[in-house]
C-alpha cells in the first residue's frame, strides 16, 4: 500500500439521512479516485463507513485499481478461516500493531493508525456534535496535529 494513494474515512456513528449527503460524498470519492488514489481504509460502526464502503465498493467496476482495507480492532492473529471472514468484501484484514493492550481505547488507537497510514482523510465531522467525549472529534484533532490533508463532509444546514 502506498501512503500517497491511500485514503482513511472516518465520521460520527449517525448520519443525515438524505440523498444529498450521499451526493457529496460520492462526489468526493469520485474526486479522489479520478486524482489516483486507489487504497481506501475503513474502520468499522459507523453508518458513515458504511456509506462510503458502500460507494466504493460500486464503483470497483469503473475503477479497477482499488483496494479495500479493513483496520479492526480485535483478533491479532487469525487462522485462514477467520482470515477470510474479517477480508470478506475487504482485499485486505489489517490489525494496527498499536491497538494490542490498547483496551476502551482500541478504536482511538485503530483510527490513529488509519490516519497515520493515509495520505487524505475525510471525514463526516460535526463540530457541534452532541458527544462529549467524541472519537470522530479526536481523530479530527489528531489528523490536523499531524498535518495530514483533510477533506471535512459537514451538515449542510438551511438558513
């Protein structure tokens, strides 16, 4: 995997539900596909995964190039079969080395090593979330600390 084609998606657990949302989001995706990049890392719980797991995976047939990567946060070491079920829709399963003994804080750590290994991170951040102790937040903060390029999908409110 290359650093420098790579993309990580990290977002809140809830997402709007509309078709507009999704529009931007494809748009973005689209975007990044048509300026190379080809490696895209996923976590996992999010609806906001869910939907750009979702987007990328149909657009494979149109770009050929792409890999799917998943970063979970349990099972370090699997045997072939577990293998193929945590790569099921994935090219590839990947267990960050800095999530081991990492306990409540494994999906901190797992979104951590995303950011690290991506070149771009988008993002469905919601600077007036509701959650006090928000992931996506921290994630946000920790990709921005580390100059990492960050492309932010917000709500879009009417005024």
């Amino acid at each position: 995997m290359d650093i420098e084609r790579t993309v990580c998606f990290i977002g809140h657990r809830r997402i709007p539900d509309d078709n507009e949302f999704s529009k931007r989001v494809e748009k973005v995706i689209k975007g990044l596909l048509n300026q190379g990049y080809c490696y895209f890392i996923f976590g996992d719980h999010s609806q906001f995964n869910t939907l750009c797991y979702n987007i990328v995976s149909g657009l494979i047939k149109d770009y050929p190039d792409i890999e799917r990567i998943h970063y979970r946060t349990n099972s370090p070491e699997l045997d072939e079969y577990s293998e193929r079920l945590y790569s099921d829709g994935y090219e590839k399963s990947v267990f960050p080395k800095r999530v081991i003994n990492s306990g409540k804080a494994a999906y901190i750590q797992r979104n951590r090593a995303m950011i690290y290994d991506s070149k771009v991170c988008v993002f469905y951040y919601d600077n007036n979330c509701s959650y006090s102790l928000s992931g996506t937040k921290a994630a946000y903060e920790f990709a921005s600390k580390h100059k990492k390029e960050i492309i932010k999908i917000g709500i879009i409110t009417e005024s």
